[in-house]
C-alpha cells in the first residue's frame, strides 16, 4: 500500500484504523548497515504519542555511542509509514535517531546521508535522484538442493527451468510493486544462484531506505519459502560477486545538470567535475562502499568488478560508466550489497560535489583497462583501488575531506571499528592456512 506525502498523526491513525494494524515496525540501521527493528503495538503508538516523542532505546547494545551514553531515542519519519504487504496487521515506519534533547544524533547513518544532501541543495542542486542495483544469492537451506553447476558466465538472463528461482523473485518484485516501487525488471544474474532487481530512480534518502526495505524483504521471503537470501559481496571463489551500482545524477529545477546535448557523451562540465571528484576521494572512498573484508574478494580481476580508477562511457571495466541511456547518468560500479547505503549515497554526493567546486578532471579511457598492461596504465595514470579493507581504512583516514563532510565523531568511530574487524580477520587460522603451512 503505498501512503501518501506529508503524513500527519490523524492520517496515520485513519490508516491504521482502516488496515486493523496491531503491531508497528520501527525500523532503523547501525552504524554499519544492519537493520534494526522494534516492534510497537498499534494502540501505544499512538496512545504514548511516539509519533512525536519517539521510543528509548539502548545506543550502546548496536553500536551507534558508548555505554556511559547510550541512551538514544528513535522517531518515526511518518513519511515512510508502510502497510507490509507480506505480514497480516502490521506496518513499517523507518525512525530518524535523536539524543535525549531530541536533537539529531550526529552518527546516525540517515541523518548523515540528509545533511549531504542539504549541502548539495545549498550549492544550487535542489534534487539527487540515485537509482540502486541490488545483486545477491539466493540458496536453498538445504544443501542437496542447490544443484544446478553450469559454466561460469552462461547464466546471465537465464529463462526456467534453469531459473529455478523464478518463482521467488517474481513474488518479491511483486511485494516490493506494492510496496510502491517502480521496477524496472528482475533477472537471473551471472553467478550460479545470483539474481538482480533493478528499480527507477529515486531521491537521495528514499534511495538508500528502499536499499534496506529489499535486504530485510529478500531475506523474509526467503526464509518462508526455506531459502537463503545472502547479500554478502563474494560467496563463491570461483564466481562473480555481489555488487550495489548506483547511477545517480544532479537536477536544478528538475533539469538533470549532469546532460548536455551538444557534448560528445552528452555529458555537461559539472558532470565531469563530479565523476573527478568521485576518482579523486575513491580510494578513501572504498572503505565506505567497499566495507568489509570479504568485500575485497569480490575486487579482483577477471569477475567484472573494477578494480582501477577510471572512467568511460559504456565502459564495464572502469570504476564510473556512462551508460548507453537517454537520461544521462553516473554509474559507481565498484560498491557492494555490505555497504551502509546511507554512508555510501553520502559520501558520494560530498566526493562529487568537492569535484565540481574544485574543477577536478579526468581524461575518459574507453579501452578494456582488464587487459591493459603496467606501463599503458602508468602511460593513462591509472591507479588501483585498495587491495583490502585495512588499505581502504588507512586511505580514508588520509582524506580530511571525507572525514570532515562525513563528520569528525562518525570518522573516528568508523575507522576504530573497522581496524578491529581487520585485525580479527589477519589473526584467524583458517583451512588455508592448513592447507599452506601445515607441513612448512
């Protein structure tokens, strides 16, 4: 069911009057993506006035502040208010995170990600339409049955039976049409079990919520129809992994300021900055699009993920493509289904706006950089992305542009936790390891 702008408490009463809602879901993300959830019955959310007070909650028990002031509240944005289509009674509202003197909680991803867009408006860019593709795997929870093996880049678009997972995807795009999204389509993806849902462009922030609202209803429906739904970036060594392109572009007056008719890409100056402003903090950038460990593995040559830093139209081996499409836009093909979408459509809006004031460009480069040798990639000045999550986190740590858009108190939160999660990976034994050195 989708609710109309500009709620207000009467219209979210009569809603719930109208659908029998008993329980109501507030939904909200850790620092690093992971979807939280209470769970409200309808009377008290309405009797104990949260829609304007918010609920407590314990800040220190996900992550987002320390126990001596953990004390947080969450208050439901009712623009979000979702009758679920797939549970009985029940509806979703997504909650911005305050302090206790109900003012916005300087680390909470959401509230990040409208600051940044607050900051392109007051440079002259009134509206950041972005357009997610979310890649993932879908297995059956019992092993046996996970059966199909066939050559590795022979399952892009494949029709049933061979699509064995038809079926679930269909009821997924489905829940999510009545959800309120516009779908473009969904397919089989590369990968043995890998599927794709593409949908139209929306705006910064209803972006990076219906980045969550897929993850948390991919994986619900699996569960019901004894499935696994996995986001992780690199679940095979063998095979593709899980990316999150986005294409995003900038309007003034709903004109889309990244078009020009009359350039050879169809692409304006201010495009050209923004994607040298993307190129210019990429490597900082990684270790908010790219944020865990596993997500590294997906960063390897030879399974279409980029792996330099470079651009070029229609080009699937460079970091940012210009698609072959009429309403222009800016591809970012290096992020992964790990990514807080928060963070990330964050700190891509600052990186490229920093480009567009700063007047940073780069030449395109339309060969297949894959196959490019080392002196043709020191002859175009092409560099790599990090090579791992540790690289990524000391490169972010050197970008003081990032840190500061992003905000000091995230920065160093952010940077702490992921250098812990490094370290915990670096000390594991694993089977590898075994398999390696057993017998040195």
């Amino acid at each position: 069911m989708v609710i109309p702008f500009l709620m207000n408490q009467d219209m979210i009463k009569q809603i719930i009057e109208d659908n029998d809602i008993k329980w109501i879901q507030t939904h909200f993300t850790d620092l690093f993506g992971r979807l939280r959830v209470l769970h409200i019955p309808s009377g008290r959310f309405l009797e104990d006035n949260i829609i304007n007070q918010g609920s407590g909650f314990d800040g220190s028990s996900v992550g987002l502040t320390d126990v001596e002031k953990s004390d947080l509240i969450a208050v439901p944005d009712l623009e979000t208010f979702l009758v679920l289509p797939h549970e009985k009674n029940e509806a979703r509202v997504i909650a911005d995170i305050y302090n206790t003197s109900l003012q916005p909680f300087s680390i909470d991803p959401r509230y990040i990600l409208k600051k940044a867009v607050d900051m392109a408006r007051s440079n002259g860019f009134d509206m950041i339409k972005i357009s997610p593709e979310m890649e993932f795997f879908v297995l059956n929870q019992s092993n046996d049955k996970n059966r199909l093996d066939i050559t590795n880049n022979e399952r892009y678009f494949f029709p049933p039976p061979l699509d064995d997972a038809k079926d679930y995807r269909k009821s997924l795009s489905n829940l999510l049409l009545k959800s309120g999204y516009n779908l473009k389509y969904h397919h089989h993806e590369n990968g043995r079990f890998q599927h794709e849902i593409e949908i139209k462009s929306l705006d910064a922030v209803n972006a990076a919520d219906f980045c969550i609202y897929f993850k948390f209803l991919a994986k619900d429906i699996a569960n019901r129809n004894n499935l696994y739904a996995s986001f992780m970036p690199k679940l095979f060594s063998k095979e593709c992994g899980n990316g999150m392109h986005a294409h995003i572009c900038l309007f003034n007056n709903l004109e889309n300021i990244f078009y020009d008719e009359n350039d050879e890409y169809n692409l304006s100056q201010s495009a050209r900055y923004f994607i040298g402003g993307i190129m210019r903090h990429a490597k900082g950038l990684a270790a908010i699009t790219n944020p865990t460990v596993n997500s590294y593995k997906r960063l390897v040559p030879n399974f279409e993920a980029p792996i330099y830093i470079a651009w070029g139209r229609h080009n699937r081996s460079s970091l940012l493509r210009i698609a072959a499409k009429e309403n222009i836009d800016i591809e970012i093909r290096n992020a992964d289904p790990a990514a807080n979408p928060y963070l990330f459509f964050a700190a891509i809006i600052h990186a490229g706006i920093d480009g567009i004031k700063n007047k940073v460009e780069f030449d395109s480069i339309e060969k297949n950089i894959y196959t490019m040798r080392n002196d043709e990639l020191r002859e175009y000045g092409v560099e790599k992305l990090p090579v791992n999550l540790f690289e990524a986190i000391e490169e972010f740590e050197k970008d003081d542009i990032l840190k500061k858009a992003l905000g000091e108190e995230f920065s160093e939160i952010y940077i702490e936790k992921k250098k812990e999660e490094f370290q915990g990976y670096i000390t594991e034994i694993t089977d590898l390891d075994y398999k390696y050195y057993f017998n040195c």
